[in-house]
C-alpha cells in the first residue's frame, strides 16, 4: 500500500471505530491483505494473528498509537504543502 492509501485507510477505520462498532476485517471493506499490512506495521490492532481467508474471525480493536501518528504525520505535510498560508 501507497502511504496515502494507509492514510485513508486509517482515518476510515478510525472513524468506524469512534462509532462504537469493532469491524471484522470483511466488514471494514478492506482486503484482508491489506489489514494485515497494517497489522505488520504496528497502525492497527486486530483481535488475534491474522491468517489467510479469515476475513470474518477477526476484529480490528483499535488504531494503534503509532496509527494515529501515522495520520497525525501525513495530514501535517498535506497541511504543509497543500492549505494556502495564513494571514499574518
């Protein structure tokens, strides 16, 4: 995954789960192989070791500290490079 598509991906989850629901991977509507790059990464926090075709065994608890930085870390630079600058 391209850093933009694991940005999405997190604040997509982030949202879902600030909702109160605990997705199972299939219900995330993400590629299993993809939530498990997350998981590799340390951006995410699924409920158990992920495996091949159990995309409805797992949940994804929670993003992880190192997920939130992750966003907090690309929206900085979107920020920085894309928001026309503040008056003074």
């Amino acid at each position: 995954m391209k850093d933009n598509d694991k940005r999405v991906a997190l604040i997509r989850l982030r949202d879902i789960i600030y909702s109160g629901v605990r997705p199972t991977v299939r219900e995330s509507g993400f590629s299993t192989e993809n939530v498990e790059e997350l998981a590799k990464e340390g951006l995410i926090l699924p409920s158990g070791k992920m495996s091949g075709d159990e995309s409805d065994r797992y949940l994804i608890e929670e993003i992880s500290s190192a997920g939130h930085a992750f966003i907090s870390q690309h929206r900085t630079l979107y920020d920085q490079f894309y928001l026309p600058p503040t008056p003074a």
